[in-house]
C-alpha cells in the first residue's frame, strides 16, 4: 500500500517492531501523521516479522489465512482512508476528530455485518492464532445455515426461533444425528453470543432460550485387552499399511491413550531420559509418561533425521495450521481404514486409533484401580472441581505403576 498525502497529512500501513508481544508477534498498526506530529492506530492483527512483506506493507503468502488476514486489513485501510478524504473535503483536520470519525465509521460498518461476514472474521481470527479444529467446526456449521437460508446476506435479526427450529427440522429430516445437530447448533450460538458482546444483535432478541439442544452418548468404542493382544498376534508384513495403523494403535494405548493428532505432533526433544513430555492440543493439559518396552520398540521403528518422531508431518509443515490438520486427518483417515481390515479379520467391529484411549481406560478399570487415578493418569478431573483444588495429585509412581500393568494385560 502506498503513502497517500493531504496537505501535511500522510497516512500508511506498518509493522510496529517497537512492541513485541509475548508470544513473539508484532502488531500491524496504522500511522498517521499531521503537521509533524504523529499517532497510531490499533487493527488488531498481530503476525511474525518474517510473515510480513517491508515492501508491499501487506502479509507475505508464508502467513496461515494471508488471503482472510489482507483483505481484513485492506477494509480497515480503506475505511481509514475514506474518514481521510471526507475530513479533506471538510477542510478540517485533527487526531481527536478523526478518533472520533474513525470510530463512528468502524461502529456503522460494525453494525451492518451479516452473519456470514462476521463468521468468516471469526473463523480468520481462529486460524491466524492456530485454532484450526475450531475454526472448522464453525465454518461447516455456518455453510450449512447459509445453505438452509438460501442468502449469504443473512442477518443476525433473522435468526430467530422460528428459523432455528426450521434448521433443526431440516437437519433432522436430512437424517443427521443428534449430536452433529448439537454441534451445528452449539456453534451458532457461540457466534450469535460473540455478536452480542461485539454489539452487532441487542441481548434481547436472543433466540436459544427455547431451543433445545439434545446429544446421545456415543457407543462404547473400548475392546477387551484380550482382543488386543491377540490383533497384536495377527501376521503381518512389516512395512504393510496394516502393520503401520497396528503399530499407531498400540503405540496409543501404550502412552495412556494419546491421540493421533498429539502423537503426530511428538518431537525428538518431548523424550528425555525415558520419559515422554508434552502437552495435549485440546486439554491443554501436561502429560509425563514413563516409557516403555512396548512404545520404545514401536519408536524405534520411525526414527529418522527430522524433528518429530513419527512420520505424519514434515519439518517444513507449520504446526497447527489448516495445511497440517488436512494431512493429519488424512493420515487417521487411512489408518482407520486399515484397522477396519484388521479388526474384521478378528472379529473386531469399528477399530479405530481412538479405541486406544477408551481400552486403556476400560483396561485400567477391570484391573481394579480407582477411578480417580485412571482420571488423573488420563488428564480427567474426577468429581467436585473445587474439592480437586485441595487435593494433591497422585504420586506419579503411581500413575508409572498403573500404565505398566495395563501394557502387562496385553502381553
């Protein structure tokens, strides 16, 4: 974007490398000067330094959502300078002025976005701070309303009762389960109550007071530690895709459950003196897992020169972006797939990598221990969350002692 003047004005689009934040980006800031004296303004969109292009003053291609990332800061611009070029016309110009006009502009703008224009904000915020599951969750909720509503100019008024409902029913007669109707629906309404906090809907017209949102429990997906051991018996050609999604699954069940996508994520430095270190994407929470035999023996078989210890991703692949989570779906996706073969040849129904997690759980339950050290060696918060305030933790030996004898069920 050029630099654009007005008399002693000039105005222009910059990366504030004054002000690192704490997780290492720089804001993008607008910079306006008059008469010598100058003042900036905030476009709430933080990147990397090296995602910024010095030349173009726009966000460089290696940026997750460049494209949502631009055209987000191209409107804000132009509205910056549309207040620009009335204030000349005026022939008048001072900061606490155009602060002014520049807020009434954004609060007018503000007010008049549709669902799907504040949705789609929404959805590039996620992914410019890497919550791509989020992000998708919201943006297939929010094709299929604009879908039912047959407008992408839909409006937050119009989501009323009436047209939850009729979505609901839509959905219902589509054949859709309950708990994907739950999905959709628990997503709208995170949205809608983010337009009330943003003030684009007036709290008073909120529509899911009356809208029931049901969910059914999934079926049991636990297989007995029998059956593992013997799918572990089954012969197979090493190097086979069968052998791979077999090797992921014990691999899981040998590490408490892990999921895929954390197990895909696992880098050399997370393994330390026979420990395994990290930190669950969706929880959050901290995991310190001693290894064993069993999960050494199926590492070992990946080693290579790059960074992670299984070969799902690429060292060149940013973690946590749209790019990563496609092929770490597609890697479950196939893996399941095979496993689905596996388990036919055993008599297993619906193998899948996430049986992992419910068998050792259901394993760890049978071998009588508390439910309140399964939930702990899991990452679970079991009972009253105040009370577990003043609890301390089990004694990690414990937890050590628990994933070893449930390994020891399938040997």
């Amino acid at each position: 974007m050029a630099t654009f003047k007005w008399f002693m004005i000039t105005y222009k689009v910059v990366l504030d490398e004054r002000r690192q934040k704490a997780d290492g980006k720089f804001p993008i800031i607008f910079r306006v000067t008059f008469n010598r004296s100058t003042n900036s303004y905030a476009t709430g969109i933080s990147i990397c330094k090296d995602h910024w292009n010095f030349e173009t003053s726009l966000i460089n291609r290696f940026c997750p959502n460049y494209k949502e990332l631009n055209k987000n800061l191209t409107n804000k611009y132009l509205a910056l300078q549309k207040v620009i070029l009335q204030m000349e016309d005026d022939g008048e110009f001072s900061f606490d002025l155009f602060k002014e006009r520049l807020i009434e502009k954004h609060d007018a703008r503000k007010a008049s976005l549709t669902f799907l224009e504040y949705s789609e904000q929404l959805i590039a915020e996620m992914r410019a701070i890497k919550r791509v599951g989020n992000a998708i969750v919201y943006q297939t909720a929010v094709n299929r309303v604009i879908q039912f509503a047959g407008n992408k100019k839909l409006n937050f008024k119009q989501i009323d009762f009436n047209f939850l409902d009729g979505f609901k029913f839509q959905l219902i007669k589509e054949g859709a389960k309950p708990n994907t109707i739950g999905n959709y629906l628990r997503s709208i309404r995170a949205i809608y109550n983010k337009a009330i906090k943003a003030k684009l809907i007036d709290r008073s017209l909120y529509p899911f007071n009356d809208i029931t949102i049901k969910t059914e429990k999934t079926a049991k997906r636990a297989i007995s530690s029998d059956a593992l051991t013997e799918l572990g018996k089954v012969p197979l050609k090493i190097g086979s895709q069968e052998w791979h999604a077999r090797n992921y699954l014990v691999l899981s069940f040998s590490l408490i459950g892990i999921s895929f996508t954390d197990a895909a994520y696992l880098k050399t430095h997370n393994v330390s003196k026979g420990r395994l270190a990290y930190k669950r994407r969706k929880t959050h929470k901290h995991y310190n897992i001693k290894l064993s035999q069993l999960s050494i023996n199926i590492l070992s078989y990946y080693k290579s020169n790059g960074e992670y210890l299984l070969p799902v991703l690429s060292d060149k692949i940013e973690e946590d972006s749209l790019e990563s989570k496609k092929i770490i779906q597609q890697w479950i996706k196939t893996t399941n797939k095979y496993l689905k073969r596996l388990g036919k040849q055993c008599g297993i129904e619906n193998l899948t990598t996430y049986v992992a997690r419910h068998t050792w759980a259901t394993t760890a339950k049978r071998l009588g221990y508390s439910i309140e050290l399964i939930a702990e060696a899991m990452g679970h918060e079991h009972g009253n969350k105040i009370t577990n305030i003043y609890l301390d933790n089990f004694d990690q030996s414990l937890i050590d002692d628990l994933n070893e004898k449930v390994i020891a069920s399938i040997s």
